[in-house]
C-alpha cells in the first residue's frame, strides 16, 4: 500500500489529488516538484529517498499555493518514465535503486503529472556524482558531517556482510543436506549459495505460497532442460518443506545420474547442490553448463522473493 491509500499499481491521477488535498507540507516520504524540471534536483531527491530506511515518492508538475496543492503538471519530453530513468541512468545515480518505477498521466495542454515511487537502496550511500544526499523531515540535504556519512557507508558494509553469511550458510546447507544422500558421497559435486543485500517486506509470504513453488518447478525444469548431464532425470521434481525452508529435487534414473537440489530460506538465503556420478568429467563437467545454469536458477529463484541490490555468492 502506498501513502495515496491505493497500491502502486493502482495508482492513478485521482488518487494523487485526493493525497495532496489533505497532504498539508511535505514530508519524510514524499517531496512534489512544480513547473520545472532540473536534472540535479531530481537526482538529488532520488539519491535522499534512496538513502532513507522507506524510500519515498517525488510528484512532478504538483505546485502549492497558500496551503492548496495543484496538479498542473509539467512540460515532459515524449514519454516520461523513458525521460526520468534516463536522467538519473549512465552512472549519475549509483547505486540505482532497484525497483524504481515511474507512473505518468496526462495534466492537459500537453503537460504531464508523474510520481517516482523510489526504494530505499540496502548498500548505501546512494550519491550522485559523488555527492550524498539524504531525507530529512520535508527536505533533502546534501551530506557533509564525516560521522552521518560514516554510519550510511557502516548500513551498507553490514547489508554485504549479512549477504555473503547468509551465501555462504546456503552453500554449507546444500552440500550437506544433499550429501544426507548416500550416492552424493563419492561422485563430481558443487554447492553454490546465494544471497541479495536487501529484499521486499514478507520474504515467508511468497516463500510458502503455491504460486512461488510453481515458479521454482518451471525454473528447475527450465535448468534440467539446459543441462546435457541430466538427461536421466526421471520426472517430477520433489518439493519438501519445513518451518523455515522449502527444498526441491530431481529423481535420477539410476545411481550414476545428475542430482539437483535447491534450497530456500525464510531469510532470503538460496543454495543449490550438484552432483554426477562416476566422476564423469571431474571439474571441467561441474563448472561448465551445471554450474551456469545453477546460478541463473538461483538468480531468478531471488528475484521471487523480491530480492534488491546486488546479489553475493558462495560456492
């Protein structure tokens, strides 16, 4: 749910009006920009929302007169999302906050309202061209104090390391749990773990529900499909589940085949295990196509759970 009492994506000009009727002055989570589009200021108020623990919204073509907001839109370049990504793309905005969207709507005269939903981003500072910016009760400001900059650079040194225990725990978790097979013992093997420094709220919600699990089969079928080692998969895949932790894997034919296991944690952690047996190829069999095509599984596997910033990896 937004702060405009609908979800994003429902979100329509109507409900922006209704919004800044009783909006009152701008503040922690959102700021509105009038008649003019300045490319600094936008990234400005991109990188201070991102540097925020909510994120925020910034409303272009809103003007404020005497306490009573108006929604006469600004002059947008042909289509305004394009435009806005463009502006804060290349390199001006780093890191770019995942997930940033933009909604547009026509305020006539050929003029345009838009409202930039912008995420907070796990691995801060967010800058632009080396400046840093953060929110603060109805404003964004630059950052200058040396300690304030200190603890946004300690929040994203602690998202990378949460990330890589969480990699790291998931590649240990693989190996061992699949090695609970007494056929893994001997043959080529891989484990490989991956983990995003931050995620959408409710990781358990989509982690438990049927339409996620339908998503992990097409994708692992989508890997088995892909992968010339298992070839001798017998169909289907099997899910487990636990209190905090949902497993699939594959049924080889017979005690020489490809053995696949992905495992997913309540806590945003994936991990994957390989193996084949009678060593048939050694290394340069696992970290070939078994080992690529694991990562893109786990890869997508992540963006299920509404994964954000950069992913970390332990093999």
């Amino acid at each position: 749910m937004t702060i405009f009492g609908v979800p994003w994506q429902e979100l329509d000009l109507e409900a922006v009006g209704r919004f800044l009727q009783d909006a009152g002055a701008e503040a922690l989570l959102w700021e509105a920009k009038g008649t003019d589009l300045n490319r600094g200021e936008i990234r400005e108020q991109v990188c201070g929302f991102a540097n925020s623990h909510e994120g925020g919204y910034l409303i272009l073509g809103a003007t404020e007169e005497t306490g009573t907001w108006r929604l006469d839109g600004v002059a947008f370049p042909p289509d305004p999302p394009a435009w806005i990504s463009d502006v804060i793309g290349n390199g001006t905005v780093t890191p770019y906050p995942d997930g940033l969207d933009t909604k547009a709507w026509p305020a006539g005269d050929g003029r345009h309202v838009a409202v930039v939903w912008i995420p907070p981003t796990p691995t801060p500072p967010c800058n632009t061209r080396g400046r840093v910016f953060e929110r603060v009760s109805g404003k964004t400001v630059p950052v200058t104090e040396p300690l304030r900059l200190a603890a946004l650079f300690d929040r994203g040194d602690a998202a990378r390391k949460a990330a890589e225990e969480k990699a790291q725990l998931m590649a240990t978790w693989a190996i061992n749990r699949a090695n609970g097979e007494p056929r893994a013992q001997i043959y080529t093997q891989f484990g490989l773990g991956l983990a995003a420094t931050g995620y959408q709220a409710d990781i358990s919600s989509r982690l438990f529900s049927h339409h996620f699990e339908q998503r992990v089969l097409s994708s692992m079928t989508t890997v088995l499909t892909h992968d010339p080692t298992s070839r001798d998969i017998r169909w289907p895949i099997r899910g487990d589940m636990a209190q905090d932790h949902r497993s699939f894997a594959t049924y080889p034919q017979d005690e020489l085949g490809t053995l696949w296991v992905a495992t997913v944690s309540w806590n945003g952690g994936v991990g994957m295990f390989w193996s084949r047996g009678g060593r048939q190829g050694g290394v340069e069999l696992a970290c070939g196509d078994p080992l690529r095509e694991a990562w893109l599984c786990l890869e997508e596997i992540l963006s299920m759970l509404g994964a954000q910033g950069p992913a970390i990896s332990d093999s």
